[in-house]
C-alpha cells in the first residue's frame, strides 16, 4: 500500500446512508472503528441521516463528539437511499469511496479487502452477498432475477447489484449523475464511462434491529431505471436513433397504406367506386411515424444542450501523455484543479471527462 504523503489528506471515505436505524448505530460505528483503527491509511465515516425521525440523529451526534473522523450530513426530510449516497459523494473528500448499509447487515470486516482489489487496479469493486441472510422468496428470488436481467441488459455481469457494499475509486463518481432509485446501477453507468469492474464475496447478517425500508414494490422501480440505463447507455448520444428507426418504419407503412387505399378507391369503374377503410389506419401509422420523428428530433436538441451547456465532452479520456495542460476541457481542468489532481510517479495525468 501506498503511503499516505502521497495521497490526499483523506484515503478513506466511508459512506453510510441511515433512516430509522436508532439502534443499529452505536454497535455499527464501533464495528467500524474497530476495524479502521488498525488499517494504516487515514479515512473518514460520512452518515447521512436520510430524514429519520427516531433518535438516529442524536445518536450521530454522539459520535461526533468522541470520535473526530466522522461527519454527519442531516436531510430536512427523507429523501431516499440514492440521494443519501448521492450527497455522501459530495461531502467526501477520500480517494477511495466505500458504501455500507447502516443496519448491521454489511460487515465492515470485509472493507480491507475492497481496498485491496481496488489497490490492484480495479475502480469498482462490487460486494456480493453470496450467503445472504434474507427472507429466500420475498427478497433473494426476485433480486436473483433482477440480478440476472440487469446483467443481461447492461453487458456488465455481476451477481449482487443490490448489495450496498462496494468500493469505488472517487473519480469514478466525476461521470455518474444519480437519479431515482439508481445507486442499484452505479457499476452499470461505471462501466459506460470505461472503469474496470470486479466482485468480491462479502459477509451477510440477518436485520437484528428495525426493519426493511423497501417493500416488493420496490420490483418495478428498478425495472423502470433499468430501462432508463438501457436507453441511456444506447441511445444517449444519439436518440434519433431510438425514436426514428420505429418513425421512419411507421411513417413507410402509413404512406404505402395510404397509397394502396387509395387505388383501391380510385382505380374501380365509377360504380363500383367506394372508400377504401384502410384509410384511417393509413393515417394512424402516418402520423405515429411524424410524431415519433419529431420527438426524436427534440430529444436531439436535449442532448445538445445537455453536452454544449455545460461543456459535457461525448467521451471518457483516461490519460493524455505527454500532458501539455492545454488539452483538457476548461470545466475539467477546473475541476481538476479543485480535486488536485493525482499526479502519478512518472508525472503523467490521470484524467478523465463525463461522457
Ligand atoms: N435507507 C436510507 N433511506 C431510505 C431507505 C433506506 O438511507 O429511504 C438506508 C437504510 O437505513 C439502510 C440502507 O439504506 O442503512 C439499506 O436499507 P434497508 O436495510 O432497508 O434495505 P434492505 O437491506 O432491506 O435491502
Ligand atoms: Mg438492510
């Protein structure tokens, strides 16, 4: 392992959403303490109380008091375990992010060797519960499901995407914007903008205090932000596609529709003349095909904005060599300049841009 002058002044942020979780917390944070005081490296513990209207908070507080590496982020309401994840990236300052559930049932045994995987490389390093001590037809069949569809869907195999426990490499969060319910997806959208992704076999307790703040429903959700990732990751930067390919198709039919209708109306003798009833159908496929044309060609402009507004580029660099300075994006550099760029050994730059 590296030694810590060569690092920011923080290594370690660990990331730990809570919602009504009063009585997990003081045997959480000791766990964690027990486990981090021996590691060599510096490390901080973000809780962020999602809302919780037992006494998480002033449990926290507690331990602000007596132990100075941890940090409290307090939402006004509950918001939800991805905006909790989202603002626990914020509030860090650790070059390597690790998240855990705050109700026991992550083990803050296995966070050395989450470091260890991304140590040899890896800037996502997936937990998998793979002795997971949940109810079997409730929980552990429909996410064996979800788990498969996911990685089916995404390309990116993994058996666990539900598992909070992972570790990441900070940079990685510089491309990913969460939304909904996707902190379930981090790995996926991590994969879109290139990291290196493995999995490790992690410990798993059953819920000792509280409950489960996820009901069945939960099922649809994530198939909704599935579908979102999908279209995303393949339509993203080019949504015509998406929206013009079922167009142009429905718009073809609508017009050679409309043309057949109209010799069978026009091409008879006068007396056997009559309407042909394929007309309205002719014009339902036309005009489906014009709309999704034309949604396609909004969604077009989205894009654009999306990437020109904020100087987004459409790709992901890892490294530029020899780095002169001059060829990064400005809003890179600025962020770079923030986040004090890791400069490795050789002197060349690791960076990075949102696709
Ligand atoms: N959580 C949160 N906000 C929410 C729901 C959950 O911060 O709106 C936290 C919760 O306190 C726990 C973690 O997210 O630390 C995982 O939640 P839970 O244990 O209920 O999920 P399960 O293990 O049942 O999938
Ligand atoms: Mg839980």
């Amino acid at each position: 392992m590296k030694k810590m002058n060569e690092r920011r002044s923080k290594y370690l942020s660990i990331i730990v959403p809570v919602y009504n979780e009063e009585e997990s917390i003081p045997y959480l944070h000791e766990r964690l303490e027990h486990i981090l005081s021996q590691q060599s490296f510096t490390y901080e513990i973000i809780y962020i109380d999602d809302g919780s209207s037992d006494s998480t908070f002033k449990q926290l507080n507690q331990l602000v008091e007596h132990d100075e590496h941890v940090r409290i982020v307090r939402f006004r309401r509950n918001f939800g375990q991805t905006a909790a994840m989202a603002a626990g990236v914020a509030y860090s300052q650790g070059e390597i992010l690790v998240f855990m559930d705050g109700d026991l049932q992550n083990d803050p045994i296995d966070i050395p060797r989450l470091i260890e995987k991304i140590e040899e490389g890896y800037d996502v390093v997936s937990g998998w519960r793979k002795d997971r001590q949940d109810a079997q037809w409730s929980r552990k069949f429909p996410s064996q499901l979800a788990n498969q569809l996911i990685s089916q869907v995404t390309g990116v195999h993994l058996h666990d995407y539900g598992c909070t426990l992972k570790a990441y490499r900070h940079e990685v969060f510089r491309h990913i914007h969460l939304y909904g319910e996707m902190h379930r997806f981090i790995p996926a959208y991590a994969a879109l903008a290139g990291a290196r992704i493995t999995e490790l076999a992690v410990t798993h307790h059953a819920r000792q205090f509280g409950k489960s703040k996820y009901g069945i429903s939960r099922v649809v959700r994530v198939l909704l932000d599935l579908t979102t990732l999908k279209f995303l990751g393949s339509f993203g930067k080019k949504p015509l596609y998406a929206f013009g390919i079922p167009g142009l198709t429905s718009l073809g039919l609508g017009i050679s529709t409309g043309l057949y209708a109209l010799g069978r109306t026009v091409l008879p003798s006068q007396q056997h003349r009559q309407r042909s009833p394929l007309f309205p159908t002719a014009l339902l496929f036309t005009s489906f095909g014009l709309l999704s044309i034309f949604s396609g060609l909004i969604a077009e402009l989205l894009t654009r904005t999306y990437h020109e507004t904020q100087d987004k580029p459409i790709y992901v660099v890892k490294q530029i060599h020899p780095d002169q300075g001059k060829t990064m994006p400005l809003i890179e550099q600025q962020t770079h300049n923030q986040e004090q760029t890791k400069t490795q050994k050789n002197g060349q730059k690791e960076i990075a841009s949102s696709h």
